[in-house]
C-alpha cells in the first residue's frame, strides 16, 4: 500500500478525544512538563517489555479483573498519551506522519546503517 492509498485521517480526532478525556479525568488540573509527558510514553513501553520478559504473547490481551492488560494495550497507551499531548498542543498529528512517511519512502534501503 502506498502512501496516498493510506487513510490515517483520524488521527487528529483521536488527539482531540484522547485529550478531552485526559482533562475530563482532571490529568490537567497541574501542568506537566514536556519532560514528564516522554517519561510516561517510556513508562508504557516499559510496561509492554515487562509483559514480554513475564512471557505474554505479543498479541496477548488478558484482563486485571475489568482492566485489558498486555502488549497492545501498554502499546495502545503509548499512542493514548501521545494523541493526549498532541491534542494539548495542537500538533496537527496527521500532517507529521504524512510528511515523515513520505521523507522515509525517499530513504535508501537500511539507511545509516546503524545497528543496535
């Protein structure tokens, strides 16, 4: 699939939902800064490689009583924060992801050739 075949045009009412519910849950009552707001992005994903180093499926959804847990649903937070903020500062979301999608097809094949 190419890039104008894509539909993401819901990112940004994802962004204005996510964040509509973060300040309804009083999560904007005290600024944060943009500090905390990357330590709790890396805190989900944290979460997610604790799921997979206590042996949980990569597509495993299990239930801490009424709440998901596992690595779509940490991994779903990371997303979850992330349109949370961008809502707050009114990113345009969809237009970024556009933009660098379309730098990264012009990008030549393993590109710096960095390894980790």
């Amino acid at each position: 699939m190419n890039l104008n075949e894509m539909s993401i045009k819901e990112l940004n009412a994802l962004c204005e939902a996510a964040h509509a519910n973060a300040i309804n849950k009083g999560w904007y009552e005290e600024p944060r800064t943009f500090g905390e707001i990357i330590a709790l992005c890396h805190s989900e994903l944290s979460e997610a490689l604790e799921d997979h180093r206590n042996g949980r499926g990569l597509t495993e959804i299990y239930y801490e009583g009424e709440k998901p847990c596992g690595i779509p649903t940490e991994l779903a937070d990371v997303l979850i924060r992330i349109f949370d903020f961008c809502g707050h500062v009114c990113i345009d979301l969809e237009e970024a992801v556009y933009e660098k999608m379309a730098y990264n097809a012009t990008r030549s094949h393993k590109h710096g050739g960095k390894i980790i």
